[in-house]
C-alpha cells in the first residue's frame, strides 16, 4: 500500500468519526502530557473525569509542581499505577527548574524529562510542536500489524522497533498530529481488539489481515506471566472513630498511599491463628472481630486476597511505630489504594 494512501485514508476516516475530547482542542502541551500520562493504560471513559479534575485542580504546569505530592496522590486516586502520579509531579517540578516553566519543543529533549518515553514525548512534539514523529501505542500496533501483515512481537524490543520504524515512514510531514490521532483513533474505534468492523472498514480490500481472516491472529504478543496471588491481612485498630493508618513507603505496590498495619502469607490462613501467634497482637484477641467479606483486588501481574480484622481497643499497639491515630476526616483526605477505600465505604467507617 502506498504510503500517502494510507495516511490520506486514515487521517479522511478520523476527521468524520473523531471522538470530541477536551486535549484535541488544544496545542497547550502541559494539557496534552497531562492527558497522555493519565490515559496510558487506562481507557479514555476512566481517565476524562481525572483529567477534568486535574485541569481545573492545576490549571498550570506551575500550579503541579507547587502542589505536594500528597495531594498529587489523591487526585490520582482509582487510576492505579501510582508511578505515573509520583512521576507526573516530578516531572512538572523539573520543567519550572530546568526549563523556566515551558515544555521542550524536541522529540529528543521532551524523553529527559521523568516519565516521559518514546510514546509521551512523540505525542507532545506532534501534537504542540508539530514534529513528525510517530506515536506507537497498542492502537498503533493493531492497526499497522493488520493492515500491512507485520507479524513480530509487539511487546518484543525488535518487534517495537520495527514498529516505530514503520509508523515513521507511514507519517507525512504535514500535519503529523492529525496523521498520529487517527492511527490511535482508528485503532481505538474501529479496528478494535476484538471483532473489529472489518465489513465497513476503508483498508478492506487492502488490509493484509482480512484478506487473509487473520484478524484474531495479529498483532502478534508475547504471553505475560502468571498473575503472583498475593494474601494480605489487615488489622485495622479503632479508637472511637479514629483509625490506625501509615504510610506505605517499601518499594512495593501502592508507594506513598496509606493502608493499615499488613500481615502478608503465602496462603490463606485463619486471622485467628495469625493473632494467637503474634506477639503484638495476640492481647487484642478479645476485641478482634473479623470482617467477612473477602476482598479481591486485581493488579496489572498480581491479584491481592485481602482480609480485613478490626480490632476496637484504647490500648497502644507496640509493634509498628509508624501508624498513626487518624480522624475520619483526615483519612478521607489522605491518599489509599482503592481496595482500603472499598473497605472504609462497604463498611461506612467514612
């Protein structure tokens, strides 16, 4: 297929079906990178009411970098991968100090900046600065694995390289953000993972893929790990309304965000037999009372078995210096992974 074909095609098809969101009407890059960041690896119908959100919060990259990174976190709240947030606060401070407050206008210069690779940096200096670069995301790969009967590894650094190689020759040096939002677009909105509208689709009798009825077979990927079932038990102290919270600050899931005093197994076991056998807390045995409901909480490579035991008692708890006594109040305002939040509201203790 000649190049200026499919580009001409893909960018023709965008301009009648385009989704109207709030960063395509901007070449603002602060709201495009701060788009970006939030939609990677979150749907456009998850990530748009954060990005509102944001916006209206921080209206400026200026106003991000003064915030703390506590309320950075709660904004963030729900859309999990909490690097992202930790980055995006980094990332802004680092613009006001090293580039006076505005975004480089390079490809190359925007991927020094924290959290920003390949795919954050070519959106940027496409879409504000008008660079000809290509974007490459998932949509990216299926489009162009289908269409033009690529069949490397998408998530394979040879197979991603010959991507980006071929998405950089597919771009035309006029308007190469429109170029990059249809590729995505089309990849989002018609060939979809699944059962993709190949009757109606504008390449179907060039598309490689269903001339071929390989649409199920590409793109090709790497089979992922095995999810690592995780079993955590949380002992959640009472003082009238006041709970027992920290701060999670070992290299973990979930650093920087707040959850109760954590026993991890292997396995599943008996809260009871895990109170009888700890030396903190077996005092607290008669005021323990466990939660039934089971929590599942299911993570990009781990699934968490969560058991949640409350514990009502005015006597201190020696074993973690780090928990802090915290009103109701406070602890609607602190930062938590949403299975502590899922807890605290099926259980009205907010």
């Amino acid at each position: 297929m000649d190049k200026r074909y499919f580009s001409d095609k893909v960018v023709e098809w965008y301009e009648l079906n385009k989704r109207d969101l709030p960063w395509r009407t901007t070449r603002d890059p602060y709201k495009i990178w701060l788009s970006e960041i939030i939609l990677q690896q979150t749907r456009v119908i998850q990530g748009l009411p954060y990005y509102l959100r944001f916006i209206e919060k921080f209206p400026t990259v200026q106003a991000l970098a003064s915030a703390s990174e506590q309320e950075v976190l709660r904004m963030w709240q729900g859309l999990g991968y909490y690097t992202r947030a930790r980055n995006l606060h980094k990332c802004a401070k680092e613009v006001i100090s090293k580039y006076r407050g505005v975004f480089p206008d390079t490809f190359e210069e925007l991927k020094k900046l924290p959290g920003i690779g390949d795919y954050t940096a070519a959106a940027i200096a496409s879409f504000s600065y008008q660079e000809k670069v290509a974007v490459v995301d998932g949509n990216v790969f299926r489009v162009l694995a289908r269409i033009f009967g690529i069949e490397k590894e998408t998530n394979s650094p040879e197979g991603k390289k010959y991507f980006t190689q071929v998405a950089n020759e597919l771009i035309k040096k006029e308007n190469p953000d429109a170029h990059n939002q249809a590729v995505m677009e089309f990849g989002a909105l018609h060939c979809v993972p699944v059962n993709p509208a190949c009757s109606e689709c504008i390449f179907q009798t060039t598309c490689f893929a269903s001339q071929k009825n390989l649409q199920t077979q590409l793109p090709v990927k790497v089979k992922a790990k095995a999810a690592r079932a995780r079993y955590f038990y949380y002992f959640v102290f009472q003082k009238g309304k006041s709970m027992l919270m920290k701060k999670r600050d070992q290299k973990d899931i979930w650093h920087g965000l707040y959850d109760f005093h954590l026993i991890e197994k292997n396995k599943f076991k008996n809260p009871a037999k895990l109170i009888a056998e700890d030396v903190h807390l077996k005092k607290f045995a008669d005021a323990a009372s466990v939660v039934s409901k089971k929590y599942k909480h299911v993570l990009s490579h781990q699934i968490i078995h969560a058991t949640f035991i409350i514990i009502k008692s005015n006597s201190a708890f020696q074993d973690d210096k780090n928990l802090k006594f915290y009103s109701v109040k406070k602890i609607s305002e602190l930062p938590k992974p949403v299975l502590i939040s899922r807890f605290l509201e099926d259980n009205h203790l907010l």
